[in-house]
C-alpha cells in the first residue's frame, strides 16, 4: 500500500470564517507577547461571541501571562462550564497552579488535560516534573513514558492527534493528510485518519484503513479495538464480535473491550446475556463514576426490547441519580411512550434543560422528553415549543441532503423499468424466506412486523442493514452527488451477480435468526456460532424501513421474497417523525421540509416500483389496519402465502425482542387514539400541510 485509502466525501479547501481570522490574529499577538494587545483586541470579539472557545482560552493565557491569575483561573471556569471537554483549558489551569505553587491542584488539572487528550506533550512534562518534585517517582516514570512516545512520533501526526482529541476535526484531517501524502504509510497517521472518518461516519474509508494498520502491525490492540468500532458502526456484528472476542482473549478484564464486545452482542440481538455483562462492569465501577450512569442505561435498554418494562424503568431512574441532566435516560423514559411523567420529573427537566452546563447531546434529549411529557398532559402549545426546540438543536447535526433521495429516485426510475425487470425474470436466488417490511418510520412498520413474527411459520429479527451495504458497495467511493453511480450499475450487472448478492444476503442476514421461537435466546447468547438446538422458522422479517428505495435490487437478488408498503396518512406520519429522536440516522426527520419532501420522494418512488412491477408489493394501510385488524391480518397473511393463525390478532401477547421506538405499544391491543394525535398541534402544522402538497391526498392512490 502506497497511500492510504481516498476518504469519500472529500472536503474542500477549509476557509476560515473572520471569527476565527481574528482569534488568528489575537493568537500572533499573544505569541510577540503583546498580552495586553491581546487582551484589548479580545475585548469586543468576547462581547460579540462570549462562548467562544478559542477567545476564551487566549484571554485566561494572556491574563496568566501578565500574573493575572485569579482572573484568568475565574475565566477557566466559565471555559469548562461551556466546554468541559476542552482539554487545553486543564493545561492553561495546571500552568497558572504551578504558577501559584500549588502542585497538587496543578497536578489534577494537568491529568484531567491528558486523560481527554493524551497528545498534550506540554502536560506530560509538567506532570513528570511535579510528579518527581513530590517524589512519587512510580507516575513521574509513567508520565516520562508519555513523554518519550510523543516524541517519537512526527510532529505534525501530534499536533493532528491533540486536535482530534479536542474535535477539532477539520484541522486535524488537514494535517494527517498532508503528512500522509508525502510521507506515505505511517501506522499513527493512518490509525487517527480512521478515526476522524469514524468521527464523520465515513465508515468504508476507517474499515479499509484499520485493515491496513492491521496488516502491517497485527498486535496493535487500540487499532483492533477501532476496527471492532468501525464494524460495529457499520452494522457488521459478528465480524465485530469476532475482533472482540481476539482482544478479550489477550486480556479479558479490559473493560472497553468488554463494552464494545457487549455492543456487538446487542447487535446480534443477545440482550439477556449482555444484561450480565453490564451487571459485572457496573459492580467493578465507583459509586457517583460517570460511567455508571451509561451502564445502567444500556442495562435499561436491554430489558426494555425483552419486555421488561419495569425493570428498565428502574435503571433509567438510576442513571438519572447520577447524571441529573441525563438527557438520553430522560428521553428514553419517554420513548417507552407508555410512561407518564410526574409534575415533580417535568420540573426537573425544565431546569436541566434550561441549564447553561448542560450539553447539547442532553439538551436535544431533554427537549424530545418534554415534548412528550408535556403532550401528555395536553399542553400541546408548550409541548410543541419542544418538540420545535429540539428538532431545531438536532437539525444543526445533520448532514442530510434531500437532492441524494431525490436523484435516487429519478435514477431509479429511468433505470428500472418494466422492462428491464421482464429481461431479468428468474435473476437472483429462489429463496421464499425474506419477508421486507418497508416505508418511512413511524408508518406502523413495527405493527406489521409484531402480526407476522406471531405466526408461528414467521420469524422477527431486526431493521438489516445488510441491503444498504450491498447498495453501499454498488456505489463505490467516488461520491458525484449529481451522477451517482447507483443505481445505474444495476444495468451493468450480470445474473451471476445478482445470484452472488442474493446468496450473501441469505448467508449474512442467517445469524440473526434464532431456534425456532422469534426473539428467543440461542444457546450461547454472546456466541453466535454455538449450535442450533431447532431450525428457525421457514420466513423472516427484515424491517429496514429505508429499503424502500432499493426495491429493485431486492427484487433482482430475491425475486421470490415477499415486500410490503408500510404506509400512514401523511400529516400523521410527518408529525409522528418530527416528535421521534432517533437514536441513529433517519436525519430527514428533524425538519418540517425535510420530511415533507421525503415522504412526497416516498410516494413518486412506489408509484414507480408499483408500475414497473405490478403485484409484487402489498401496500398496507395503518389505518385500515386499525380499523380493521382481521380484515388486515388475513390480508397480510394471504400475501406471504400463509395460512391464518389467531395468534396474529393477539400480536401483543407475542414475547419478542423489539427495538424500535414502538416497542411498547406493540405490547398492547391495538387503539384508536394515535390515528389523529396530530390534530392536536394542526395550529403549528400548517407549514407542513403546505409542504406536503398533494400528498395530503394523494397517498391512498
């Protein structure tokens, strides 16, 4: 290998905004040692942008570089109360405590800087020294240790890494690349690269480069640990599992490696034996440790998809006693959509979501959890502000661009014709297994999904996101936004190809099924390999809602497998998707124009599929399905060829694993009232209705 692999989604030239042109020039003066230049000028820049963080830190420096330091440590600690994980902040303390001459604070201060970022070598010295000052010499060898590694490694690769460390991504990829460019392979330089696509979510490129770190230094455990991360987050459990399961064996108290293995066993939908493993993490962690609060909410949502509602309820309260402004624990109480909020519980997140402390990650949390609250308790104007709060906080992370769904589809259906399927008739494999439930979110998918996996002939697995790899793949890595290649490659693929997808698809999607009961645990919960004591039921169900866009392709891989539309009245389902915090992608759904032009895209694309291959999809109304369950679950059973079964009607008494935001409502009698809760803010949905267009009508067509 010559160079490392070309990240997709290549960024432009970065360019300085004037904000950070002038913290620039400030950072000049400060270095001719014009503090007080320096502090003149950062003046007027702090009032116009008084949470900046870079202004910020060159004013607590400057203040310390003229013996100011009272004022500069009171402005430190505004700094960690708008950036706690600002680790140059930790530094500039240390250096004003040793200024004081008072080692033991410069001390912490200097081990909470390297403990979020290791790549401070200015830390590592300070702490060597006062470690030796003090005469422990144990720490001031372990501190000289850092020291020497940081050395070792080019500048350049340091400076990138501390940068990482302090998200500051686009700087860092800028200096990692160019070093790699002119240098060639180097195992840090290639590792960090990876790591800033995994930050990104460019997660083809981090696999292809931890490959490669491997290959060239296959006992460096941090980049196996990345790698496990990266196929993790691509949704590869069991290769994840497998790196895992390595590390572990070299050293198998290592409490990441035990976490990460644990994530992937969630992924292979093992949650009563990882309930355990999270049950021994937390035994071995202190009281008040930030960390049990993330234990006991994985611990929570772990019973909550095995139905066991009221013990995960007690694990959320237990995360929210450590971390007061616990967003996620807060939302996930109201995620269970069952649960009602106590006057004295809204209250307490008013106040955690008022807080100026409080980070936006649990901010936006915070807001979805009141909106619901507060919905609840039918004060739907200051439940709407939330709900608009939130998906406003939530929309400045998202990378959605709507003109993607929207070239998909036209290519789509210039490709994919009637006729191009005809010449195709037999393509892919005959298999009868897969039965694809499809549509937006929030469309009554997992209604669906609940009836059939009661059948006993029908098995329930997950949202798969094993056709969004074979999609991924087809589209390669050059990313042209305008001329994409998927899925116009479909016209140059071979039936051999098709047959070769449609035969990783049933090997890949094989571990997710169980022995014989859906959702049942396997004989080995954290190993999926261990022998079956039954065969799975004949059918399953893959209810990848986005699927909906890849209908061709499932078609040709799998011209046998049963598709069904998931589909609900638009101002319902639009709103049931802006209420939702999804707790990975679908980043259409935070804005009331993003949606709306989803579900439109929605609609034209299964007018297509429905056109070009009349009577292979069966679109299925949620609110017939409401208003009429037998007549609904005939139907629905009838399509997939299987015989009626009374279980079916009875879906909430079926034990499964559910992981979708419907989980609990799927474990109760199906009702009315959720068919028109949107009316409720129809004085705030006006924009919506406008944005949906002839939709609103059009979508029983």
């Amino acid at each position: 290998m010559n160079s490392p692999p070309a990240q997709s989604h290549e960024l432009p030239a970065y360019q300085p905004t004037p904000v950070e042109l002038e913290v620039n020039g400030i950072r000049e003066l400060t270095k001719a040692r014009r503090y007080g230049e320096a502090l003149s000028a950062l003046d007027p820049l702090l009032a116009q942008f008084p949470e900046n963080r870079d202004a910020l830190y060159l004013q607590a420096m400057n203040l310390r570089f003229l013996n100011r330091f009272d004022e500069a440590l009171g402005v430190l600690e505004r700094l960690q109360t708008l950036h706690p994980r600002y680790s140059r902040l930790y530094q500039e303390r240390g250096h004003c405590y040793v200024a004081l001459r008072d080692a033991p604070k410069a001390i912490d201060a200097f081990l909470r800087g390297v403990n979020i970022n290791p790549s401070l070598p200015a830390s590592w010295g300070m702490l060597q020294s006062l470690y030796r000052m003090t005469g422990d010499d144990k720490n001031a060898a372990t501190a000289a240790e850092h020291v020497a590694k940081l050395q070792s490694l080019p500048p350049p690769v340091v400076q990138a890494s501390s940068l990482f460390s302090d998200g500051d991504l686009t700087p860092a990829e800028n200096i990692v690349r160019a070093y790699l460019q002119s240098h060639g392979d180097h195992v840090e330089a290639m590792r960090l690269l990876a790591r800033i696509g995994l930050e990104r979510d460019v997660l083809d490129d981090a696999e292809l480069l931890l490959e490669s770190v491997l290959k060239l230094v296959p006992e460096y455990r941090a980049a196996r640990l990345d790698y496990a991360r990266t196929l993790y987050r691509r949704q590869k459990y069991l290769p994840a599992q497998r790196e895992t399961e390595k590390l572990l064996g070299l050293d198998p108290e290592n409490r990441e490696y035990l976490k990460q293995h644990a994530a992937s066993c969630v992924g292979l939908g093992n949650y009563a034996a990882i309930i355990g493993l999270y049950r021994g993490l937390l035994a071995q962690t202190p009281p008040g440790d930030p960390e049990a609060a993330d234990l006991h909410l994985w611990i929570a949502h772990a019973f909550k998809t095995l139905g066991r509602q009221q013990e995960a309820i007690d694990e959320y309260y237990a995360a929210i006693d450590i971390r007061p402004d616990f967003g996620e624990a807060w939302f996930s109480l109201a995620n269970l959509k069952t649960y009602r909020f106590a006057a004295e519980q809204v209250d307490r997140m008013r106040v955690a979501e008022a807080g100026s402390a409080t980070r936006t990650v649990d901010r936006y949390h915070l807001c979805f959890a009141l909106g619901k609250a507060l919905e609840d308790e039918r004060d739907y104007g200051a439940s709407w502000q939330y709900y608009e709060r939130g998906n406003a906080l939530k929309h400045t992370e998202a990378r959605y661009l709507p003109q993607i769904t929207e070239t998909n589809t036209r290519l789509s259906k210039q490709v994919c014709t009637r006729e191009f399927f005809e010449a195709r008739t037999g393509w892919g494999v005959p298999d009868p297994d897969p039965i694809f439930v499809l549509g937006l979110p929030r469309s009554g998918s997992t209604l669906i999904e609940q009836i059939l996996a009661s059948h006993s002939q029908v098995e329930g697995t997950q949202e798969l996101a094993d056709i969004q790899r074979i999609v991924m793949e087809l589209r390669g890595r050059a990313a042209d936004l305008d001329n994409p290649r998927f899925p116009g490659v479909l016209a140059e693929l071979t039936q051999e190809d098709f047959r070769r997808f449609g035969e990783r698809y049933m090997t890949d999607t094989r571990v997710f099924r169980t022995t014989g009961t859906a959702g049942a645990s396997r004989p080995d919960a954290t190993r999926p390999s261990a022998a079956r004591a039954e065969a799975p039921p004949p059918f399953f169900i893959d209810k990848m809602p986005n699927n909906f866009r890849y209908i061709g392709l499932i078609h040709l891989m799998l011209p046998n497998a049963k598709i069904i539309d998931a589909r609900r009245e638009p101002m319902a389902c639009c709103f049931g998707n802006l209420k939702q915090l999804f707790s990975t992608g679908q980043e259409f759904s935070y804005s009331i124009d993003d949606i709306a032009r989803y579900y439109r895209t929605y609609l034209e694309l299964m007018r297509h599929w429905n056109a070009a291959l009349p009577g292979r999809i069966l679109k299925v109304q949620h609110e017939d399905v409401v208003n009429d369950l037998e007549g609904s679950v005939r139907k629905i059973l009838e399509f997939c060829g299987l015989p009626f079964e009374p279980a079916c009607l009875d879906f909430h008494k079926t034990e499964r694993s559910v992981r979708t935001a419907s989980s609990e409502q799927v474990r109760q009698p199906i009702f009315r009232e959720g068919l028109d809760q949107w009316r409720h803010y129809e004085t705030w949905l006006g924009p919506l209705k406008e944005a949906l267009g002839d939709a609103v009508t059009g979508y029983k067509e």
